[in-house]
C-alpha cells in the first residue's frame, strides 16, 4: 500500500508540473494510447464524443470551441476532408493537399502525427451539423416562464445547492456544473429529486408534482452551455475488488472517505459508496466522470494521461466494482 500511495503521490506531482507546463504553451496533448481500441471506452463514448474530447484537447486553443466557426487562431474545420487533415497533422505549417486554397495564410498549425490514429473520431466530431446542435442546444432565457417556475421551484434546493445551484464543498455538489448537465440525463436529475439519497441530507422531495420537477430541470437546463453527452446505462463494470479497494484508498478516499460515505463523514466529496447514488448511477456514468472529471470542482479526471493518477481503463473498472461493493455494505448499516 505505501508503494502504491508514494507512487500515486508522486504520479500526481509530476502531473501537476507536466499540466502547467503544458497550459503555458496553450494547448495539451492526448496520446493515442488513451483512446486506442484496446481500451474500452469506446463501451461508453461515441466516436463523435472521442472526437470532441481530441479536439477540446488540442485544437480548442486556436480554432475555438465551435469547430463551425473560425477561432482566434485558426479557421473554422467544420467538414474538413479526411485528406485535409491527414496531410495537415503529419506536416502542419504551409502544408496543404494540392489545388486546395488554405482559409488562412498561416505557418502557426504544429504537426500533430500522434492524432493520426484517431481521425476518424476526429472527422465525426468535425462532421456534425454544429450549428443545428447550438440552435438545439441554446439555453432557454431566464425570461422564460418555464425558467422563471423552475427558479421559484429551487428556492426549496438553495439552502444546500446554493441560490443559482453552484453547490458548496463539503455540503451539497454543483448543479450547474457543465461537465455534470453535459453527462445527467433528465430523468437521473429527476430520480434523485423525487427519490433522494438515502443516507445522505438530500432528502425525497416526492411531494412535488411531476411539472414542479419538470420546471425545476428546465431551470438547471437553462445554465447548460455544452453539448449533452450518453453513456450505455446498460454497460456493466467487470474487476477486481480488491484491486479496486486499494485504487479507491489511494486516488478517492481523501475526498470520498474510506467509507464512500463523503459528506456525511466531513468529506469534501459526495457519498458515491452510498446506495442513493449507486441505484441512480449507471456503471457507464461512473466511470464517464472518473474519465473527464467535473471543471471548476475538486473532482479531477483521473484517468488517461492527463488523469491526476493516469488509471488505466482496467483500474477504472476495479475501482466502480469496489463502490458497487460498498453500497451493499453501507446499505446493510441504514
């Protein structure tokens, strides 16, 4: 155990200098290894969601958040030819397929040949109809009555998620979260409303009516700025629990408690070895969160690379078999 928490504590050292180096240059580099077809993410990711994260990663910085528009850097890509991007990721530069008449005349693009192996997830995320999904995707005005209900309607969360549902460490998570709205279904939101946490103080609030609950996640919906992300709720984890007890006491515990049991403990994280959340909690939705983390929360991603302990995609498996495994034990203990 101690080899493997000095292995960790170092593992998130040398992240942590490898990161800010890597922000000062202004973009990140995501190895082919993490996302190769060996690993089975692809169980619980699309390959346009593979291909966003590829281009979040290492694109974002000139080209933009929206492909379909020209960034500050660099143009808009949206619809690229797999020709076109093979030649501009090998070469960069000036470096163009012949006849083609370049956007704009700039030498700044860096080759980036380890992306090749991943193009075609690249190319779907670049393929999409982007400006369809911003006009699916725009949020609704605070204006709007069903916003306005749904605002009325939280006041009842606010004392513990906060007014405008950012949540406070220690007490109730974020709600507004992008990286939470982008991967809660509608209806996981509204199980836990009607249903609760058992074990935790998110209490049911069954006595709201199904259009209470409905305003309610319009309002969330209305802080949603990225697009919404679907995990195979059918997908099941399969490991060593074990394993996954020593993984969990080294990258999870400090927040989560030993336990799972988070807050209630004085954790800074939520109770996920609890029962209210494992019932609501797909495997695949665990382990979307293990991979990319929460922004702007102290859940970092843990796994991949660029993860605070680079777990494998097999250590991610051992670590949701051992939550499953203390969600019956604290269940046992209610």
């Amino acid at each position: 155990m101690n080899f493997f928490l000095n292995r960790s504590n170092n593992m998130v050292k040398t992240m942590k200098i490898a990161i800010g180096f890597l922000m000062v240059i202004g973009f990140f580099v995501i190895p082919t290894d993490c996302w190769g077809q060996s690993t089975t993410v692809s169980d619980i990711m699309r390959p346009e969601e593979k291909g966003e994260l590829i281009y979040r990663a290492n694109c974002f910085s000139c080209h933009g958040s929206d492909p379909s528009q020209d960034g500050l850097f660099g143009p808009s890509i949206q619809g690229a030819s797999k020709e076109l991007l093979m030649i501009r990721l090998q070469k960069g530069g000036r470096h163009y397929p012949s006849g083609y008449k370049p956007k704009r005349d700039s030498a700044t693009m860096p080759p980036q040949a380890h992306l090749i192996p991943q193009i075609e997830n690249l190319m779907a995320y670049l393929n999409m109809d982007h400006a369809e999904a911003r006009a699916k995707k725009k949020p609704l005005k605070s204006s709007d009555p069903v916003v306005e209900r749904g605002k009325q309607t939280f006041a009842m969360c606010a004392p513990c998620h906060q007014p405008n549902g950012e949540g406070k460490v220690g007490l109730a998570p974020s709600l507004t979260n992008q990286d939470f709205l982008a991967l809660a279904s509608d209806d996981f939101i509204a199980d836990t409303i009607s249903h609760g946490r058992p074990g935790t103080a998110m209490i049911s609030f069954a006595f709201l009516n199904e259009n209470q609950v409905s305003d309610i996640i319009h309002y969330l919906r209305s802080f949603q700025r990225t697009p919404s992300r679907v995990v195979d709720r059918e997908w099941v984890s399969f490991g060593d629990q074990k394993k996954g007890e020593e993984l969990y006491e080294g990258s999870c515990s400090q927040c989560h408690g030993i336990n799972g049991k988070g807050y209630i403990l004085g954790g800074s994280g939520t109770g996920i070895g609890l029962s209210g959340f494992l019932s609501q909690a797909s495997d695949g939705y665990i382990k979307a969160v293990i991979l990319s983390g929460r922004e702007g929360t102290p859940m970092r991603a843990f796994g991949g690379f660029l993860g605070l302990s680079q777990l494998s995609d097999q250590e991610i498996n051992d670590i949701i078999v051992h939550l499953r495994y203390l969600g019956n034990q604290n269940a046992n203990e209610l």
